[in-house]
C-alpha cells in the first residue's frame, strides 16, 4: 500500500526524472540548512533527504527536520544511516536494508529496532533496498559493506531484482558521499531491464553531463549531496536541474 509521499513521487516522476538534495544534519548548521533547502526548492528539487551513514546525533536531526519542515513545502524524508536517524515531524523514511553489507544489524536488525519509531512519529515508510558501490566511502566503513564493483553491473541488478522479489519499491544505488566516481550509467540500465520500481542513484554527481547520463539510462530520482557543502555550487545544481527535465 502506497502512501501520500510515494504515490507523489511517482506522479512528479511521470513528468520527468527527479532530483533529490541531501542534508547531512552533522555538517549542515540550522540556518544554512534551511536557506539550502529553500533554494534548492526554488530550484525545482522534488525532496530534501536527512541524514547520512555518520549522523549520530538524534537531538541535533530531530532539530533540523523540524525547522526544514516548517520551511519548505516538498517532502522532508528521512535518511537514516542507524535507529538515531528515526525522528518526528519529517515526511517518510528511507526504510532502507543494506543488503550488501557483512553485518546482519545493518540488513534487518537496524530496521527492526528502528520500526516501532516509525509508527511511533507516523513516518511513511518507503521500502528500499540500499546498496553500496564500490568501496572506501563512509557508507561502505560504516555499514560493513562488501561494495559492488563499478564495472559489474550484472551483481547490482541481481540484488535489486532480490529486493523487488522481496517487495521492495525503491533501489538505491550509492556510490557513497564524496565519492571520487558516481555509479555508471551502464550499471543504472542493466538494473532498469529488471527492476521495475522506484531507481535512486546517488553519489560522486558533480555536472549536468553526468546527471543527464544517469537519467537517461533509467534513473527515476539523483540524489545530491556533497556537491552543496560549497554554496557557491548551486549554479551547477540549476544546471543539473535543468538538465534532467530536458
């Protein structure tokens, strides 16, 4: 059963592919938090996502969503990199299981001591399988993660058609914050011949050539993060935008 955020998602999804703005609530302040969020609104982002594989802090999250929801009107949704991303007032949730990882917490056990917050808050939970390429980023340290090689598309698609037999709606595919290279879009295409859900591609999107790519070959929604530590970036995000809608 879908809920009001995905079935909006998909609707804005028919018109063109989206892009997606991350918040790292540990190195984002308040402030230029919510002037990020309102720009990349004007700017045509479909959902600001929260959170990241290193953010600890609940108190500190829990603040940020609450003053980006009362900021912006598209989608606040939660990224959670562990139970300390579940907090009140955001949209949805990633609800997400890293399936390559190496540590069973990350794949089920996160996610089960996670989901009595989930109701708790009245999250809209957007079930997602999560997958790591490549390797040295902090999403590949962190959740313990035996990366998928950038040049073996055929093991992302595996993954992702186990995810969709699973029933899950949405693949992510992450090549990680700050990544040196962003997932190929021979990898995204190979997974579109498969999975017929929702396609997520983040990491290492640094111009509108590459963005383009990526949609191109099947990607529903980008995700951009790193790129808009630097505020002066926002041209290049305008410029992504502008690009994917074409």
């Amino acid at each position: 059963m879908t809920g009001k955020v995905e079935e909006l998602l998909l609707s804005e999804r028919k018109k063109s592919p989206l892009l997606f703005v991350l918040i790292d609530s540990e190195v984002s302040q308040i402030d230029s938090a919510v002037k990020l969020a309102k720009d990349v609104e004007q700017i045509g982002a479909a959902s600001i996502l929260v959170g990241g594989s290193s953010a600890t802090d609940q108190m500190e999250m829990a603040e940020v969503v609450k003053n980006l929801k009362s900021a912006v009107n598209i989608p606040i949704i939660l990224f959670p990199g562990n139970i300390t991303g579940v907090v009140p007032q955001a949209d949805a949730i990633l609800f997400s299981s890293l399936m390559n990882s190496e540590n069973p917490y990350y794949i089920t056990q996160a996610q089960a001591l996670g989901a009595p917050n989930v109701l708790k808050f009245g999250l809209e939970p957007l079930p997602t399988s999560y997958l790591v390429i490549g390797e040295g980023t902090s999403a590949w340290f962190v959740g313990n993660v035996r990366g998928i090689p950038f040049d073996k598309p055929k093991i992302a698609a595996a993954y992702s058609l186990a995810a969709q037999f699973f029933g899950m709606r949405f693949v992510y595919l992450e090549a990680g914050s700050g990544a040196k290279t962003n997932v190929t879009p021979e990898m995204v295409a190979t997974v579109r011949k498969v999975f017929q859900g929702f396609l997520i591609v983040g990491g290492g999107i640094r111009d509108a050539q590459t963005a383009k790519s990526l949609t191109d070959a099947g990607a529903d929604a980008l995700v951009i993060g790193t790129l808009l530590e630097d505020s002066k970036n926002l041209e290049k995000l305008t410029e992504i935008a502008k690009a994917i809608k074409n």
